[in-house]
C-alpha cells in the first residue's frame, strides 16, 4: 500500500493570514496555486504587478498566487504585516491572498516551505530558498510541480498555469 504525502500535508500545514487568523491551505484546494516569499523592497519586488495580473487573468478558472513576506535575504521586508499589506495593495493594487511573515530557510522554516522545498529542489539539486520571489507551482490535487527562480518573471509562468487549468 503506498501512501501519497504531498496533497494531503499541503492542505493541513497551519497559516496564518496577513490579518492574523490561523488557517490551513484546505480553501484553495483542487486550485493552482503559485505560492510566492515575497518581500517590498527588494529588486524583485516590481514583479508584485505580474503575480497581480497572472492572478486576475486566471482567478475565475480556479488559480490562485498566495503571497508570503519574508525577510531573510537582504533584511528586505522590515515592515509590520499592517505595512506589507498597504504598500502591496497602494503600490501594487495587491487582491491575492498575502500571509503573515514567515522564514523559509534555516532552522525556524515554516513547515509550508519544508514541505515545498523537500517536494521540488532548486538549482543542482539544493533544497534552500536563494532569494525573494522564489515560485512553486501547484497543481489541483496539491502535487508541487514546479519551482521558478526570483529571476523569471511571472509572465513567463502563464502557459504552465493554463496546462494545469485545461
């Protein structure tokens, strides 16, 4: 008997909102999802306006980008979940989903990105998270099937979340 550990984990891994409520991933299942450690003053951070636009393009066919701040490279998201939220939504008329601050590397890694970074590995096989705007791709039954570097930009991301909607 084999057992699948990448859906059912995903959805049960406890979150907690921008606004403070703990909740898990489950709302977003059978969904794409492209989940994002994001950061406001980083050189990446201009890309906010393509996840924006990536997500509106495909919201009402069941995708959805799910933004985590994280402030582990370059001290570059400093602010309070109260700033991160208004600087993305007056700079970047953010409407996905944001999280509250998490690490994604070391030892005090949030268990979402143990679970995305064990699922797909980066560049020569490395588990770590390089820099902001690291994506991973999910797929509806929360197989984690791909993982972008900061460097590609959203909009090259387009024609692998279609394959996943059709």
């Amino acid at each position: 008997m084999t057992t699948s550990t990448s859906a059912p984990d995903l959805y049960t891994i406890p979150v907690r909102t921008i606004h403070g409520e703990t909740t898990t991933l489950a709302p977003y299942k059978g969904q794409v999802l492209l989940i994002v450690n994001v950061a406001s003053q980083c050189g990446f951070t201009k890309q906010y306006e393509d996840l924006e636009s990536l997500y509106r393009a495909h919201k009402d066919r069941g995708f959805v980008v799910l933004g985590f701040p994280c402030n582990q490279f370059g001290q570059q998201e400093p602010g309070t979940e109260e700033e991160i939220l208004a600087f993305c939504q007056s700079r970047y008329d953010v409407t996905f989903p944001m999280f509250a601050k998490i690490d994604v590397n070391g030892e005090n890694a949030h268990p979402l990105y143990r679970h995305l970074t064990s699922a797909r590995r980066g560049l020569l096989g490395t588990a770590g998270i390089k820099w902001n705007f690291t994506k991973f791709l999910v797929d509806p039954s929360g197989v984690v099937v791909k993982r972008y570097a900061p460097t590609v930009s959203p909009r090259d991301i387009d024609t692998d979340v279609l394959a996943l909607l059709t």
